[in-house]
C-alpha cells in the first residue's frame, strides 16, 4: 500500500464535471 505523504489538492469542477486532482505537482483529470 502506497503512503501518501504529499499533500493532495482536490478540485471539483462544476463546469465540465470532471475532478482534478493534484498531486506532487502533476495534475491528473478524472472524468465523472
């Protein structure tokens, strides 16, 4: 099991419904 240790930033966008979540400075798109 990985150990996050880095924080991780969330971000809901209402506008295209997708949830952005950034971590370690990459930025990964999740489409709901």
């Amino acid at each position: 099991m990985a150990q996050a240790r880095f924080s991780i930033g969330i971000t809901v966008s209402e506008n295209t419904g997708t949830v952005v979540i950034v971590a370690e400075g990459e930025t990964v798109e999740l489409p709901t």
